[in-house]
C-alpha cells in the first residue's frame, strides 16, 4: 500500500480573529480556557477514533487546559473534548475551534495541516434526476430502499457504468458521491443502496441472503432498466465487507469493486471488536474470503484504502496481499486519515476516477 505523501511547508491555520488550536506542520496545541467549561470540569482529555500513542489528558495551566500534540499520519482529523465532571462524561465539541464536521453521533471539531487540500471535484453541481427504484420482492424482513441517479443527458439506452454504493444517502449526503459523479469526463450512473434503522449490522455483516439478493436479484434489474458497460460496487466501513461478499458469492454482478476501511476483521487482529454481536460471522467470511486459492474466484480489478492511523489498517493490509496472491489487480492506498467521511470521499480521487478508467 502507497503511503501518505510527505508534509508541505507550515502556514497558520486558526481563522483570522478566532482564538483556537495552534496548528503547524509537525503539531496542535490548545489552551482552553478554564472558564469555558466551568470549574466542575476536573479534567479534560482528548477524544478521537484512533489509537493514541502520546499522553491526550490535558493539564491544567493557571486559567487554562493545554495539551501539545504531535501530529499523527494524517492530513486532517476529527476531535471531541471529553470533560470529566463528579457526576459523569461529557463529549463536546471544542468551542475555541470554528471548524465542525457532521457525523450519525453529533458534530466533531477538526484540525486540517497545513497540507491539506479539498479535491478539486468538490462543489460541482449535481445536474440530472434521481428515481426511486422498487426493491424486487425477496425474502428478506424489508425491501432495500434503492435510488437510481442518472446524469442529465444520458438515455436509457445509451450505456454507461453503473456504480452500485452502500450507505449511498450518506455518501451523497456528506461525502458528495453525486458530485464526485457529476465531475467526471463521461457519464456515470449511481445506485444509492440504503439499509433501513436497525438493518445495517444485520446486512453488511457478510450476510449471505442479502448478498445473493443484491447479486442476485437487484443488480440484474438495474441492468435491465438501463444499459450497463460495467458495474462497480463501492462499500466502506461493514459494507465494504458486504460489496466483496456479493461478488463472491455472485462473481457475475460486478466488474470492479470500491473497498474503503473495510471492517475486515480477524479473531487475531481485531480483539477489540469481540463483543459485537455479528463479529464471528464477519470473521468467518473474512477468513474463508482470504485463504481462496488462486483460480478459485473470478478476479476484477479492486481499489482498496484505508487511513493511515485507523485500526482497519492492519486487516486491510492483510486483505490486500490475500487478494493480490489470489490474482486480483488490486490498486491498495494507505490515505492520511482515520475512519471518516472525508477520508473517504478526498480518496475517490483519483483512486475511484481510475478504477472507472480501468474499465474503459
């Protein structure tokens, strides 16, 4: 897997007139004011989704709290204020820093370096229809809420690729997957696939009737509703696990897949996440996915990526060189963040971008 690239030249990063982080190119440092959050507050440490190597508990300074951070692998994260008071936690987010990223559990504070840079795509109008598509009758407990999204212009007839995503609202709605469609040279169509409240875990966790219907069933109708040169599946987080456990468990439905900071867990890697309910069925299927011999699975092209300071890192990697003995042309990107939106949607390009190239 390629590795971040290396850090640009340092330049401030606080807003003009805010009175924030002191961001450079090699750390953070805050000092919070004492009287922001009252003098209940007996401490104050540092909340992220990743593991911290450093000591993340404030000190307390006079009228402030301070901490100096050394800037992990990363271009950008996202932070709570974890607040300890007699009677319990608080996770907030921090009010010197005007930077807020929305999330499914509440809004984070982010720190960007000084290198960081949005895509490019970012922002582009969103210019064609988007349809509800009627789930085929099946045995799963509810249909699979689908939309379809074509860009302006192109006819039914007229073929294009058809990419098929998991959490598709949520990656339209705070990645800007339709806007990263509506950027490329040619045409796109999209396939937003959502879990309904509740089915997420039951769903992406390699769950074999899901897979066979979406393979099986809902793939081939979208084919026949529109003309398709090739079908890509992006998934990330538990419905990367689910994208692969489709093609293989359907090797004719997608030409190509998408995994971002797959869930792909093992009993050795992944500990931490024991006491999830669907843990052991996504261990199985990741195990019995990885020790496939070459010639045993109809090979596509794969882009996987996976943040730098994530805890996926490790099984992605491990995936990675699974699939790469198996025949796959993997194309595996280590991207400088952690298990986010963003991290997600700044590596569509160009990773996504040529995935589709590779297709013609």
């Amino acid at each position: 897997m390629s590795g971040p690239e290396a850090p640009a030249e340092p330049a401030p990063n606080d807003a003009p007139g805010v009175v924030g982080p002191l961001v450079t190119e090699d750390a953070v440092s805050w000092s919070l004011p004492v009287v922001e959050f009252g003098d209940r507050v007996t401490g104050v440490d540092l909340g992220v989704d990743w593991i911290l190597t450093e000591p993340h508990t404030f000190d307390r300074s006079g009228g402030d709290w301070t901490l100096r951070l050394t800037r992990p692998l990363a271009h950008r994260f996202e932070y709570q204020l974890i607040l300890h008071r007699p009677d319990g936690d608080e996770f907030v987010t921090d009010p010197t820093n005007p930077l807020r990223v929305p999330g499914p559990f509440g809004d984070k504070s982010e720190i960007r370096f000084p290198d960081y840079a949005e895509p490019a795509w970012l922002g582009t109008e969103v210019v064609g229809d988007t349809v509800e598509i009627a789930d085929p009758p099946s045995s799963l407990a509810v249909p699979v809420p689908i939309q379809l999204f074509t860009p302006a212009g192109l006819a039914p007839e007229t073929a294009a690729p058809l990419l098929i995503a998991h959490d598709g609202s949520d990656l339209t709605t705070r990645g800007g997957l339709l806007s990263w469609a509506c950027a490329q040279p040619e045409p796109v169509r999209v396939a937003l696939l959502d879990p309904p409240n509740g089915y997420r875990d039951v769903w992406y966790a390699a769950e074999p009737e899901y897979a066979d219907h979406i393979g099986g069933v809902v793939i081939p109708a979208l084919r026949e509703r529109v003309r398709t040169s090739a079908t890509l599946g992006l998934g990330v987080s538990l419905g990367a696990v689910s994208m692969l456990t489709i093609h293989r468990r359907r090797p004719e439905s997608l030409d190509a897949l998408a995994l971002q900071s797959g869930s792909f867990f093992t009993a050795e890697l992944d500990p931490q996440e024991s006491r999830w309910p669907p843990f052991d069925q996504v261990v199985a299927a990741v195990s019995a996915m990885s020790s496939a011999l070459p010639g045993q699975s109809r090979t596509v092209p794969v882009l996987m990526t996976v943040g730098a300071i994530e805890e996926n890192r490790a099984n992605n990697e491990q995936l990675a060189g699974a699939l790469t003995f198996q025949g796959y042309d993997v194309d595996a990107r280590i991207v400088p963040d952690a298990h986010t939106m963003i991290g997600w949607r700044d590596a569509w390009s160009p990773g996504l971008d040529q995935l589709l190239r590779k297709l013609g």
